[in-house]
C-alpha cells in the first residue's frame, strides 16, 4: 500500500487490495480519516453497519456488556442468545402462519459460517433419509463466502481457482432460472436449493417476482429443503426485514444471517425451521465464540433500536427515494445502462468497467464499492437522510461525467 508515496509496508498476508485511506473514527453515515478529511459512507463496511457507525446506544451497550461478561463457551447457558434466538424466530415467521414446531437458531461468527452450518443441515438431514451422496442446488454468480464448503457453493470459478479440489455434492444452475431447476429434480441426490435472494457479489442481481416462490414449490414437490443466504439481503436492507417477504409465501427452511446483524460486532445466525428444525443434535455442530454474550446482546439491541425507531420502512422510503434519484440523474448518461435494486441495496450498470470510479469517489470523500467489473454497489447505512441519499446522488452524477468525458 502507498500513501503520500511512501510504501507502507506490513507483516499481512497481502490478501486485500486495500484503498489508500485510513479511519480513525465514525459517526452515523459518516466516517473521518487520519487527515481529519470527513467521508460519506454509501457501503457501510459492505452492508455491516446499518444504523450507522458509533451509534450511542450500541456503544453504551458494549461498554456495559464488556464490564459484565464477554465470554463463557457454549458449554453453558446464555440468556442473551436464547433472548435473540426468539427474537429473530419471531421476525422469521411475522408473515407466517405459526410453525406447529417453533423454529430454532446456531449462533456463529460470520456469513461463512452461518453458510457452512446450512450445508452442514442439508448433508445430516439427507443422510437422515438415506442418501448417501447429497447434492445442492446452487446457481451461477453466487457468493456464500471463503471457507471451502462456502467457497464450493459459490458460483464464481476466479475464487476457487488453486483451491480445488472443492466439496462434491453442489449441482449448479443459472440464477433466477427455476425451469432449470425442475430440469434436474428427477436426481434423486438432491437434498436443497442454496440461493440468496437477490445477489450481491454477483452484481446485485434481481431475480423475477415469481423465482422465490416457484423455488419454494419446486422444494415442497420434492421434500427438499430451501435454504436462502440471507446474509446481505437480511436485516432490513431490502426494506423488509428479510428480503424473501417481498414474496410472503416462500418462507426459507433455512435461512442465513450475518453483517448488519451485529453492526459491527461479528456475529452470524443459521435459522431453521419446519423439517429442518430438528436436524442438528448435540454433539453435531459447534462453535467456541458463536453466539457469546457480547455479539448477542449487541445484536439484540440491533434489533430493538431497529423495531422501534421503524428502521426497515425507512429504509424502504429512502430506497425509494435514492434509486429514482439515481435513475434520473444516470439513465439518460450512455455509459449506464441500468439502475436496479430493492431498498438500500443497490446497482447502477456501466457498459463497460468502471472500478476507477471508486478511487475518484474516494477522493471527493464517498465510499462506494465496484462488484464483477461494471457494477458499482450501494449499501448505505440504513439510517441515512434526504440530504445524504442527494449528495451520494450528485457525487456519483459529476463523477461518470468528469471520468467518462476525460477518456
Ligand atoms: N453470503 C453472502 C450473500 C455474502 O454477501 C457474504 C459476504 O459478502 C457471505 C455470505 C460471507 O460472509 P462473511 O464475509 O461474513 O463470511
């Protein structure tokens, strides 16, 4: 990394093309460097921080909550996590006719992990009908993360180039292609389908209206099980509080949650409910940090500050207002072909690549994301304002027409 061209050297693995830009403090969608230079946050941390960065409630929360207890181990009981289990079984099924058999919760640490906790029901409960050699169904462009059953349900073949080889048992298919999921249900190896609702990684892909719900019919059919990484969609940023209930019915079995639900602090959740809910037993899964006072009692405070200050239906409006901003401001522009998304998560199409406008953008003090190239990605906090949405609006707008003019 080179900053005010010194070259800073380090003892990291040089796994990240970092920026050249350091913060030292934060506040709601804003963020300050080394230099004291203010910065408008469009990415917060890639959809982590959703109510903003040092949000007073929070902090109070974790200062009281490190004086307490920060650790024990699952080898003991922790209210904290049954009290989040409850809460977010109950926003699982706020839609939903009640489950005769409530649904349950694994605390982790991360989406990875929520992640490799779903294969891991997927595998035991094929096994528990009698097949040996499970297959899921996983679509092409995914993202489920880096740890290697994750890295083999993803769908990008540049980040699994020199790991192979990769975990058997994933059947891969088009995104947003449910015929090509009926094409190959007479395989009697298929235990689930693994998709996220819209894809993020992949370029903030919005499948059809009628894709979820004829995933979850094509899963009722065959007895298998729809399991939705929810990781980036989840917790509000579609403006629900899981992006699935933009299509009620297709209630996920099981259903991963990880970045904003901690805001920060790392916390990851696999939810599972009806013939999934049994499916792990003692003994067969774990983890030492998952779920340990801290990250659930702070991830419980997410939710309550979210509930009652009405969160997901601000940023609802605010997505509203952001992506017709953006289209009128971009669409008429040639080198943009597409704004699209749902809430705060958002994708504005270039016809051709445009990661530079992320080092330009961070220049004039906005932090955005470019995805596969020619998507540039943005996942405000949650709580930003009119003002906020109109700036982002007006940097990216002077942005493509001072870097595509100059070429
Ligand atoms: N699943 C999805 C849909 C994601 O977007 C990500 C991260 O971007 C992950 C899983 C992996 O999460 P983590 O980086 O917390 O392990």
């Amino acid at each position: 990394m080179s900053q005010g061209g010194a070259v800073i050297t380090s003892s990291l693995m040089p796994t990240y093309a970092r920026l050249p830009v350091r913060f030292t403090r934060g506040e709601g969608a804003w963020l300050w460097d080394t230099d004291g230079k203010k910065y408008l946050d469009g990415i917060s941390g890639i959809g982590v921080c959703s109510l903003g960065h040092a949000h007073p409630t929070i902090a109070k929360v974790i200062r009281e909550q490190s004086g307490h207890l920060l650790h024990t181990s699952n080898l003991y009981e922790i209210p904290y996590q049954s009290q989040l289990a409850d809460a977010l079984t109950r926003l699982l099924m706020s839609q939903s006719d009640p489950d005769p058999i409530p649904p349950r919760v694994f605390f982790c640490n991360s989406g990875t992990e929520a992640n490799e906790a779903a294969i891991k029901i997927a595998r035991m409960y094929a096994h528990h009908k009698g097949i040996g050699s499970p297959k899921i169904v996983v679509t092409e462009g995914a993202f489920h993360g880096r740890t290697l059953g994750a890295l083999s349900a993803t769908g990008n073949p540049n980040l699994q180039i020199g790991f192979e080889p990769l975990l058997p048992g994933f059947l891969r298919v088009p995104f947003n292609d449910s015929a090509a999921i009926t094409a190959i249900a007479d395989n009697p190896d298929i235990v689930a389908v693994l998709v996220e609702p819209i894809q993020g990684e992949g370029g903030v892909i919005i499948p059809d209206d009628q894709y979820l719900q004829a995933t979850r019919d094509i899963c009722d059919r065959h007895d298998w099980l729809m399991i939705l990484d929810e990781v980036q969609t989840g917790m509000g940023r579609t403006g629900r509080w899981f992006a699935w209930q933009h299509s009620s019915g297709a209630v996920p079995d099981v259903m991963m949650l990880a970045k904003a639900l901690g805001n920060g602090i790392p916390i990851g959740a696999c939810l599972a409910r009806g013939r999934a809910v049994d499916v792990l037993t003692p003994g067969t899964h774990g983890s030492t940090f998952g779920g340990n006072p801290l990250a659930c009692r702070v991830a419980l405070t997410v939710v309550d500050i979210m509930e009652k200050e009405g969160i997901v239906e601000h940023a609802e409006r605010m997505g509203h207002e952001l992506h017709s901003a953006l289209a009128s401001a971009l669409l008429s522009k040639s080198v943009i072909s597409e704004v699209r998304g749902s809430g705060l998560m958002i994708g504005i199409k270039f016809n051709r690549s445009c990661g530079e406008l992320v080092k330009r953008a961070l220049e004039r003090g906005l932090l955005i994301n470019v995805t596969v190239d020619d998507v540039l990605r943005l996942l405000p906090p949650l709580i930003i304002e009119e003002r906020e949405a109109r700036r982002i609006v007006q940097t990216i707008a002077e942005l493509v027409d001072e870097f595509f003019t100059e070429r």
